[in-house]
C-alpha cells in the first residue's frame, strides 16, 4: 500500500526519541558488567526469538541499562526478532523500572519491523492498556493501525483485515487530529476506502455476470453511497446504469447516467453510459 515514506520516518522520529532518553540516562550508570551479564544468555536470547512463537527467553538476572541497550544494539543492527525479546526481557526483569515502559512500546516496534503484525498489536495494545496516557499513545495507536494496514490483502480476499484498519486509523485521527500520526491516517484512510470500494466493485462485477442484477445493483450503491470519493465512483454509475436498464428501470439508468455526466463529463464510463442510455432509454426521463 502507499505511504511508506511517511510511515518511516514517523517511527525514525520515534524510535530516535527514545535513543536520545536512553543515552541521557544512562550517563549516571556503570556499564562495567554489561559484557558479563548479557555473555551468558544472549545465545539462548537469540535461539527463543527465531523459534516458536511465544517461546521465552531464560532467566538470568541483568542490570536494566545494559538489557536495554543490548536490546537497541540488535535492532539498529536489523536483529529484530532478538531485539524485541530482549525488550520483553527488560519489562520481564525489571517491571517497575521506566525502561519497562520504554522496552513495551520498542518491543512493539521491533516486531512491527519483524512483520509479526499481530504480536506488534498485541505489545501495543498492552501498552495502553497500562499506560492510556503517556506521551508516546498516539504512536502506541499508530503503530497498532500500521500493524493492520500492511496486512491488507488484494481485493480478491476476505477485507476483514481491510475494515480493522480502517477502524484503527480512524481511531487515530480521532484521538490525536492535530499530530502528524493523523495526517498520515487519514492518507492512509482514502486509500483504504479506494481498497474497500474496489472490493465492492468486484464482487458487483461478479453478480453482473451471473446475471443477479438486483445484488449487484446493492454493491454499486454501496460504492457511491459509502465511497463517493473513490477511484472507483465513475464505474459504479456506469455499472448502475446498466443494472436499473437490465432491471426494466430505464428512468433510473438515465438519473445515473445524468450524475455520472454532470460529475465526470468526458469520462470514457459517461461515454458508455450515454451510449447505452441512447440504445436502451431513449427519450426517457430520469426518475
């Protein structure tokens, strides 16, 4: 889907927030065990986050900086999957600690990064559920609505995935309209109403064919009643046109025909439709 440049550089800004508190705090904190600590599990750190999912990471006891560190380390260095276990590991080790709270929304991130979209919603989520209203919410919202807009499939599969994204990105422009999360959802937005409307058109396309021309006038409908800002509109009054002629509605393919003219004139659907309009209805009124 379209977007990504601004997607990307919303989690740079994000992710390089956070470096900067990490680098801020820690220069009041020794380091002088970090090699010790982390030597010991880091192996098996790495083996749990390329096995099952939901595997866990064994327990040895480590100060918090140096986990959180480490766990950085590997993401800048594309370990993902590692990094997001070490940043469960921080919250797992060290709960009360504010890098817990950091390493939840970061452990969301690195699994976003990882593509395993529904673990990145599941830490996101949990994040809100504990923190609704820290600073870094509108990106815990973003990151969920991110989450279900790349798992957006062609228009030929089930848009269940489709209309969650839809829901979160909305439920981002809502909450935080005047962020650059929100601009980026609501581009986001049209693109997954051109996607929705396109699977309508589709699935009307098919009714047309098998002849059901009372359902496929319905998805037409829907195209430019839910969708009348789509890509998608100029068909759908032509498609409309065509049903309410096969129906035995010759004033209703007309009205069509009028709309579509008065809204896309010079449109090769409006020169379809007038043809069909002269052939089928002529000298009609519109209803």
């Amino acid at each position: 889907m379209g977007g990504e440049g601004q997607a990307v550089r919303l989690h740079l800004a994000f992710s390089a927030g956070i470096v900067i508190e990490r680098a801020m705090a820690t220069m009041f904190h020794t380091r002088i065990a970090r090699a010790a600590l982390l030597g010991a599990t880091l192996a098996t750190v790495s083996a749990c986050a390329g096995s099952t999912e939901g595997a866990d990471v064994a327990y040895v006891a480590r100060d918090v900086e140096s986990l959180y560190g480490e766990a950085q380390r590997r993401l800048d260095n594309g370990n993902t999957l590692v990094a997001a276990a070490l940043f469960d590991e921080v919250e797992r080790q060290h709960p009360y600690s504010p890098w817990a709270r950091r390493a939840q929304l970061m452990s969301a991130f690195s699994y976003y990064i990882a593509r395993d979209y529904n673990k990145a919603i599941q830490n996101a989520q949990r994040f809100l559920s504990i923190h609704p209203g820290n600073k870094d919410a509108p990106y815990a919202y973003y990151l969920i609505a991110l989450s279900y807009y790349e798992q957006i499939s062609d228009v030929n599969r089930d848009q269940k995935i489709t209309e969650q994204a839809q829901t979160a990105l909305r439920e981002v422009n809502r909450r935080f309209p005047q962020t650059e999360y929100a601009a980026d959802a609501r581009l986001k937005l049209d693109l997954v109403a051109d996607h929705l409307a396109g699977k309508e058109m589709e699935i009307g396309r098919h009714y047309q064919r098998m002849g059901l021309w009372l359902a496929a006038d319905m998805r037409f409908r829907n195209v430019i009643e839910k969708f009348d800002t789509t890509s998608h509109t100029a068909e759908a009054l032509y498609r409309l046109t065509e049903s309410s002629i096969a129906l035995g509605i010759p004033e209703e393919a007309v009205k069509y025909a009028s709309v579509l003219g008065a809204n896309y004139p010079g449109n090769e659907w409006y020169e379809k439709a007038f043809k069909l309009v002269n052939k089928h209805a002529g000298g009609v009124t519109a209803s």
